[in-house]
C-alpha cells in the first residue's frame, strides 16, 4: 500500500482559468475535436432519401467562460424529431395516424412512379435514433463515458 499526505497543494489559477476557459483552452479544443467526431458519425448514421436531411447536420459550440464548453450537435430538418423518436403507433401516443380534415390520406405513389395512394390510416414510422447512434459511435475513443437513459427513441436503439 502506498500512502501519500499532502500538506498544502498550490494552484496557479491564472494558468488553470487558461486551461479551462480561454477559447483556444485545451478543454475547448477537446470538446471542439468530440463534438466534430459525433457529428461526423451522426452524418454517417443519419438516413438519406433526398439528402436534405444529412446536411442540415451541424455543430454549435458554446463557451461560457467559468461556466462550461459544450459542443451541440443538432439537425434543423423538420422530420428529423420525428425519424428519430417514431410517429404513429411507434410513437409518444401510440395510436395510428388519421386525417384530420379530410376521410382519408394522400401519398405519392413511389412504386408507380406517378399517381397517389390513399388510406384511412397508417401505422406510422418505427424510431430510428439516428443521432443516439453517432453520439455512441462518435464518442467511442474511452475518453467520455455516457449514461443512456430509456426515452423517446432509445427503445429500437440496436
């Protein structure tokens, strides 16, 4: 067994508060060199119809001196709450969609190529937790340790 006692420790703060809080710190550059590697796999993980989707994809970086740095990576498409927690029976309420205006719901027809099908319901899309995927696979280097608590869009994570 080693044993140590330490009677004073002194802490230069003017080169901790540089460590920690100055933009070009090095606790921001590895929140800045994370969130770049999450986002490049939320890129990979994050699924393509149209494209549009993937590159609204983007990181903000947030320092606020004393406080914390946070690297945020979001996704500004419409769908893209609904791609990763589900929508119908696969979502929060669990109950089939249903027109609310009209009798029944009009799709284009992808199969045909041209035309429309229509229906009284649909099931919905099952989750696809795209960005809980890259925050795992970005995130997998050992240095951060993540805690995943079940929510929306965890359940179908695989």
């Amino acid at each position: 067994m080693i044993r140590v006692q330490f009677s004073r420790i002194d802490i230069n703060m003017t080169e901790a508060n540089r460590l920690l809080n100055l933009p070009s710190g090095a606790v921001t550059r590895l929140v800045v060199e994370t969130g770049r590697d999450v986002l490049r796999a939320v890129r990979s993980e994050t699924p393509v119809m149209d494209g549009d989707m993937r590159a609204l994809n983007a990181m903000v970086l947030r320092v606020r001196p004393f406080r914390h740095v946070m690297a945020r990576i979001v996704n500004t498409d419409e769908a893209a709450y609904w791609v990763q927690t589900g929508t119908g029976i696969y979502g929060r309420r669990g109950r089939p969609i249903r027109p609310r205006q009209s009798r029944v719901l009009r799709f284009p027809d992808r199969e045909a190529g041209s035309g429309f099908v229509y229906r009284r319901s649909v099931a919905g899309q099952r989750p696809n937790p795209f960005m809980l995927r890259g925050l795992i696979r970005g995130t997998s280097s050992g240095q951060q340790r993540w805690t995943i608590l079940p929510g929306a869009g965890v359940r179908a994570l695989r």
